[in-house]
C-alpha cells in the first residue's frame, strides 16, 4: 500500500475532535512550486521582512497615507522580495535562495528606488514621452511581476498576459474589431508599468483592502477565532445526514471570504472536511468537489465576499454597504444550492451524521460565542459607514483583544509578529495576481478593445438581451479561468461588464453578474483551480472532480440570470416583492438540485421528472407570477409522475 493511500486512511480514521485540533496548524500556501522553508539567518530574515511589510501597511493605511503610486510601489516591492525568497524558480529547485533570485530581488529593490527618486517627472513621463531609462525599469519591472506570478499561480495568467501584450502591437494587422493604431515599445512599456496598468485599480485593492483582510484571517487564526468557525460548524451541521458535507458548505463559507483564492480555501479547510466527508460515506471525488464548490462560493460570502465588494467599489463608485446588502440574497442561494446538491447525495447513499460524542459540545461551542464578536464589530463598522480600512483595523485590534479572554488561545508578542508574518506571506499570491491582472487592464483601456467588445455584445442583444447574457457568461468564466477571483473579476470588469451596461442593466448589476461567473470559473473544467487543489486533498483525479464540481454548482448557475430578471434578488423593491422572489428563487434552485441528483418527492426520479423539473426551475427565474403559475403546474405534474410510478411499482410486487 502506497505511503500517500496509508497516510488518507489514518486521517479517515482519526477522531473528530483530534483532527479539529490539527486545523490549527498554519495553513498552506498553494503556489505553483513548493515554499521553501527557512532555517536561521534566512527565517529571521524573511519574518522581519514580512513584519515590517505589514506594520508599515497598517501605519501608512492609518495614519500618514503617502503618494499613491509610492505606496503601491512599495506594496509590489514588499511582494516581491518575500515572495522570490518564498517560491522557488523550478519546482526541483534548491530550498535555499539561488543567486538568481538575489539577483531579483535586487532588481526589484533598484525599480522601486528609481520610482522613489524619479516620481514627480514620472507621473508626467511615463506613457507619454518616456527616457530610455524609463523604458527599461518599465520593462524590467513588467518581466519581474509576470515571473512572480508564475511562480505563485502557475503559467495561465502570464500567458493570458503575455496575450493581451501581444495583441497591443500586433492589432494595426488584425481585422473589424481588434484593429488599432498601434503604439511604440517604449510608450506602451511605461503606460502599462504605471497608474493605468500594473499600478491601477487592482493593486490599489490589493494594497489596501485585500492586505489588510488576510492578516484580519491571520489574527483570526491565531487568535482562536478561525478554529471556532470550524467548531460551530461542526455543532451545527455535523450530526446532520452527511454532516460534514454540510459542515464543509458552512465553514467554507465562513473562512473563504477573508481568503481572496477559492484554491487556497479549499486546501486550508479541505484538509480536515474532505476525510471526514469520507468517512461518512461520501466518495472522494463527491468530497473533493464539495469542498471546491464551497470554496468557491466563500469568494461571494458577505461581508468581505474575498475583498471583491472593494474591487468592485473601487471600479464603480458604488458605496460598499450597498454591494453588500445588494449580494446578499445571491449568497444565500448559491450556498442554499449546494446545500441542496449534498443533502439529495446522502439521501440517495442513506448516510448519517458523525455521531454527537464526537463533536464539540453545544455548551463549549456557547461559552465561547464571544469569539464572534471581530466579525460582528467589523460588519456593523461598516455598514454604519466607518472606512473599510479602520472597520479592518478595528477588527484585527479585536481579535487580540479576544484571544486574551481564553488561556489557551492568547496573542503573546509571538503570535502576533506570527500572525503578521502569516498575513503577508499569504498575501504575495494575491499580491502578484492584481498586479498581472492590471496589465491585462491597462491593454484593454489603451486599445479600447473592451469598447469594441461592448459595441459587439450589444449587437448580439438585438437580437435576444437572452443570448447576450448567456454570451457575457461564457466569457466572463472563460477569462476566469486559472485565476483568483479577484483578478478574475477585474478582467472581466473591464471586459464585460462595460457591455452588460450599454445593454440598459444598472451597473450594480452588471457588475454582480460578471463577479459571480468569475468565482464560477473556479469550478469550471478544463481550468477548475479549486476543484484541482481539493483534488490533492482527496487524492482524485483533478479532471473528474472538476467535472464533479461543476455539476455540484449547476444550480447556482442560473442564479445571476435570477437577479437580471427578478431585481427583487438585489433587495430592490419592497419587501413582500422581495420575499416573493426569494421564495420562488429557492423553489428554482431547489427544483435544478433535484433534477441533477435525480431525486424528488422521496425517491429516486426517471427521466420525464427530471426534465419537467429542469422546465419548473427555469420558469422560475423570472418572478411574474404567470410563469410561477406555469411552473407550479409542471411541479404538480412532476409530483403525479412520481406518485404514478410508486402506485406501478406497489401493483407489481402485490403481483408477484
């Protein structure tokens, strides 16, 4: 027997309790090559870094902001000096630091220097009338964000990247729509390394707000605090009929939205979910995908929804509680759905919960409530109106508070020079992706292509606004694909959304629909990284479980097609029209879940059902009430089906 088979059977056969206790292990970094781990000089090195790294973005967000550019800068430099001393150039590499990525990091020291010493004649120069100068730190600065995130996220974004660059000088010989001018090397060099590209609106957030939210989960995690999200879940959902399925749905939820990668959530809390949804009875791909499509779906969870309501604040100008209020409803479903996904399984499979001695006692998961309490200060912080960053702030100052009320989870200086370590080493991925993705960004506003595309989608609505969504769907997913969510959606943004808007659609709403099929991407073959990563977990083979988890989320598919046409699912309108359509949306997902799983009214169901509840689910998309009326007919027809077969099935043994 294989040493990895031996090692999942152990886990599979640990007590709960035990394996609660390892979830407080420092979670792992998911990267395109192995971390390195660090021994003396070089640890005492990395840690002061990565502690100065953050201490200076919490004084600086807090209290002496500095130039924009400077501190995005900064922000890179921070990124990149961890993050070549972190992740290694080649998956075989030495774990020590190679000279070559010395080398690199003295580079990106020398890029941010040049920026600091040069930064007033560069706001004018750059993209405009640049030195040969300015062109190489730009260029040099553009192959250094590229290797960093190849060597974080793997070759996908570079490549989509290295794509877009392309078509920036190749486009005055491209055809109709991607035809433009054409620029000089030097001047689309230095557009692209400033303000308008890697420098943008994507690094802005990063700098900020997703910075800011992963030492937040660092300090939950260290605090107790991420521990107790998991020992409530547990409480709540885990003696349930395949508990820790639902468990999984929860947590995922509850942990992926301070984690800005689904991937990266689906290793950190599929590491425990995943032998125990096994052990239930659950096959290791169903696991597997489970946990993906969960983790995913913590990229929507409010409030912090894995900092992409600030992303798309930061794009639209939209206040942020009204994002949040406004993603609300949609969350609900796609986790509802899932839910739904997992509960018709362990029907089907006739499986039961992790018995209750096994599980935290409800009285400990009660005392311990306070725990809560830097969740519930940081959403009424800001729903009150309180900045993003002194809501964070306010809240990471809670968790140390909190951690100090239980002996065994209090913050010493250790574990808070810990957890600001851990808070900037799990920000460099994040980190490198934003700063691609503003390339990509940066071609599409100096082309103009995203324009072009929008006049293209528009032409497509003349003839359906049906078929024009569902084209703006398929490209949103596809340039998701390989990406965190966040930089999934800044694509996206700039790509798609511009052309829902011209359509008519609200851009709050445009937004949202393009935001959600970037977390679809996720689990959406040939490229689903969550899937992929809860596949190392489980030991599957990743294209199946990607397949697995794409069924799983099928019902939450059509829940952006829900709020385009039913707006009430955005908390616009009043409150009985609002409720109305909650309810018949939850029916439609409900109905989707149950011809997917092939199970309805207590049994299994034959293919006439299935199709009629296909029918019944999509008819409920649009909250009128005459399609509701339809589609309550075809339930009733759906349910006489079913009853007709029982009746057959009940005449036949009577025969025999």
């Amino acid at each position: 027997m294989s040493k990895e088979k031996t090692e999942q059977i152990e886990m599979i056969n640990k007590p709960v309790l035990e394996m609660l206790e390892e979830a407080e292990e420092e979670e792992q970094v998911e990267s395109a090559t192995e971390a390195r781990r660090f021994t003396g000089w070089t640890k005492i090195l990395f840690t002061s870094i990565a502690v100065i790294g953050a201490l200076f973005h919490l004084y600086i967000l807090n209290f002496h902001p500095i130039d924009p550019w400077l501190f995005r800068s900064a922000h890179l430099l921070f990124g990149s000096v961890l993050g070549f001393m972190l992740f290694p150039g080649w998956k075989k590499a030495n774990l020590r630091i190679h000279i070559v990525d010395w080398v690199l990091i003295l580079a990106s020291i020398g890029i941010f220097i040049y920026i600091y010493m040069n930064l007033k004649q560069l706001l004018f120069r750059f993209g405009v009338l640049p030195t040969t100068m300015d062109f190489i730190v730009a260029l040099a600065g553009i192959l250094l964000v590229l290797e960093l995130t190849r060597r974080t996220s793997g070759w996908t974004l570079p490549i989509l990247a290295g794509i877009f660059i392309l078509y920036a000088f190749i486009g005055p010989y491209l055809p109709s729509i991607l035809n433009h001018s054409g620029y000089s090397i030097e001047r689309f060099t230095t557009y692209i390394y400033g303000l308008d590209g890697v420098f943008g609106v994507t690094l802005d957030v990063s700098s900020k707000y997703i910075l800011l939210f992963i030492i937040f989960g660092a300090f939950l995690q260290m605090s107790g605090v991420g521990r107790y999200f998991i020992d409530f879940s547990f409480t709540l959902a885990g003696g349930m009929r395949g508990g820790p399925a639902k468990v999984a749905v929860i947590s995922s939820g509850l942990m992926g939205m301070m984690n800005g990668t689904s991937a990266g959530n689906a290793v950190a809390t599929g590491s425990l979910t995943i032998p125990l949804m096994k052990r239930v009875g659950y096959n290791g791909r169903f696991a597997a995908a489970t946990e993906a499509t969960a983790s995913a779906g913590g990229q929507i969870m409010i409030p912090i929804m894995g900092a992409g309501a600030f992303l798309m604040a930061e794009i639209t100008g939209i206040r942020y509680s009204e994002i949040v209020i406004a993603a609300t409803i949609p969350a609900i479903l796609y986790f509802l759905s899932v839910y739904f996904m997992v509960d018709f399984e362990a029907i089907k499979k006739g499986m039961k919960g992790i018995s209750r001695k096994d599980l935290p006692s409800l009285k400990s998961i009660l005392k311990k409530a306070y725990l809560f309490v830097p969740i519930i200060l940081l959403i009424g912080m800001l729903l009150k109106g309180y900045s993003v960053i002194m809501s964070g702030t306010y809240s990471i100052l809670a968790c140390l508070a909190i951690s100090w009320v239980g002996k065994e989870t209090r913050m010493g200086l250790k574990k808070v020079l810990e957890a600001l370590e851990l808070g900037m080493k799990n920000t460099i991925q994040l980190l490198a992706v934003c700063a691609t993705a503003g390339i990509i960004v940066g071609v599409i506003a100096l082309t103009g292509v995203g324009l072009r595309f929008s006049s293209m989608l528009f032409s497509v609505a003349g003839n359906s606004e049906f078929l024009a969504l569902l084209f703006a769907m398929f490209i949103a997913i596809f340039l998701g694909m390989g990406m965190p969510t966040t930089a999934a959606y800044a694509v996206g943004a700039s790509v798609v959304a511009p052309g829902l808007v011209n359509l008519g659609i609200e851009p709050l709403f445009a937004h949202m629909f393009v935001f959600y099929y970037a977390v679809m991407s996720a689990i959406t073959p040939p490229v689903a990284l969550a899937a992929y990563a809860a596949a190392g977990i489980a030991g599957t083979d990743p294209m199946k479980t990607g397949v697995e988890a794409f069924r799983l989320g099928i019902a939450a598919f059509i829940v952006p097609f829900m709020f385009i046409y039913s707006p009430q699912l955005l908390m616009v309108g009043s409150f009985m029209e609002i409720s109305i359509a909650v309810t018949t949306a939850a029916i439609g997902i409900y109905l989707l879940s149950a011809s997917v799983q092939g199970w309805f009214a207590g049994r299994r169901a034959i293919w006439v059902t299935r199709v009629l509840l296909i029918i019944a689910a999509l008819l409920s998309i649009d909250s009128g009430l005459k399609t509701d009326l339809i589609a309550l007919v075809i339930i009733a027809s759906a349910v006489a089906v079913q009853l007709i077969i029982v009746k057959k099935e009940a005449d036949q043994t009577l025969a025999v």
